[in-house]
C-alpha cells in the first residue's frame, strides 16, 4: 500500500512536470510564432526547429529531454530501494509531454521525453537506440521515421539483455509513442511526409 501510494505522488508529480511546453513557451517568446497553428501544428522540437530555426529546436530538444531525465534519474540513482518508481515516474513525464494540463490534454509526441526517460534508465540501451535513429534520419530525412526506429529498437535491446522490467516498460512506452505518430506513418506511407530541413535562421 506504501509503495502504490508513493508511485501516484510520483506519478503526478511527474505528470505535471512533463505537461511544461517548453516548445510553446520558447516559439511565442523568442520567435512570436505560435507552434501549434503553423507547421505540422505541433509544440515538439522538430516543429520549433522548422518554425523558429534549429537553435531553438535544440534547446526545445534539451528541456524536452531534460523533463524525462531528472525525474527518472531521481530514482535510478537512489539507494533507498525506490528505484522501481523510475517506471511510473518515466510513464508519467511521457504522458505529461503528450498530453499536458496546460495546453488542454494536448502535446508534443512525447519522443524527446522519452529520450530523457531512457537515457537515465538504459543509456547505453538508449546510446544503441539512439544510433539506429540518426542513422534512419540520416539515411531518409524524416525524424518520424527516426523516433519510430529508436522506440522499436528499444524492446529488442531489452529482449536480447533479458531486462524483462525495462522491456514491459519500453513495449508500453513503444506503444504510446507509435500512436502518437500515426499521422507520420500514414503520411511515410503514402511518401508525403514532410523531411527535416535546418532553417537558414538557426
């Protein structure tokens, strides 16, 4: 009962941490530019990339990423026997980014959260994901594309490590983040999905 009731503080409290738009809060006051009607309508950082220019992306991509570390790394890092809060607290922070109290349940689709997650809880699992995603993005040009590989690979990893925690965990997260992206998937599809391209304005 401790331990249920420990994981929904955290869980809220992570909720709300993962619910701060940074990608709005950055694009209105730096660029004036509102990220959720232009664009593909969306506060992550590829669509602040593309709107504002690639150095408000990346700290876009940085605080993103920073939401899913910090409170995941609290307790993977902890010696009090609490380090299995990582999970509901990396849950939380990811629905949190997808579907924030401040911008009406609506968000970004939760991959550099995600990131953050699994860089305080894998990251070396993370590094090899991670490599297979700028390879994609590399190779094809769409971040879309990217993110879905590093958000299957992870599972894979964690099947061959017989890491049977992080792989429920990571298959759940997969789950979340492929159905965020079945816009980009209907649109790699169909071969009109838009490329990522670094703004001139970076």
């Amino acid at each position: 009962m401790d331990y249920f009731f420990s994981a929904i503080i955290v869980a809220v409290a992570a909720f709300f941490i993962g619910s701060i738009p940074f990608g709005l809060l950055f694009a209105k006051k730096f660029c004036g530019i509102d990220p959720r009607l232009e664009g593909s309508c969306n506060v992550g950082a590829t669509n602040v990339s593309r709107l504002c220019g690639f150095k408000w992306g990346l700290l876009t991509l940085l605080c993103d990423l920073l939401k899913g570390f910090l409170p995941v790394l609290l307790f993977t890092a902890s010696d009090s026997g609490l380090q299995s809060l990582a999970y509901p607290a990396g849950l939380a922070v990811i629905c949190g980014h997808m579907f924030s109290v401040f911008l009406n349940y609506k968000g970004g689709k939760g991959v550099a959260s995600t990131v953050g997650v699994f860089l305080a809880l894998a990251p070396w699992s993370l590094v090899l994901a991670g490599l297979a995603c700028i390879a994609v993005i590399w190779r094809t040009g769409y971040v879309s594309a990217g993110s879905l590989t590093l958000v299957c690979a992870l599972p894979l990893l964690f099947l061959l490590q017989a890491a049977w925690g992080d792989l429920w965990f990571s298959l759940l997260v997969a789950a979340l983040i492929v159905c965020a992206h079945r816009g980009n998937i209907r649109r790699l599809l169909r071969g009109d999905e838009k490329p990522w391209q670094r703004s001139t304005s970076a």
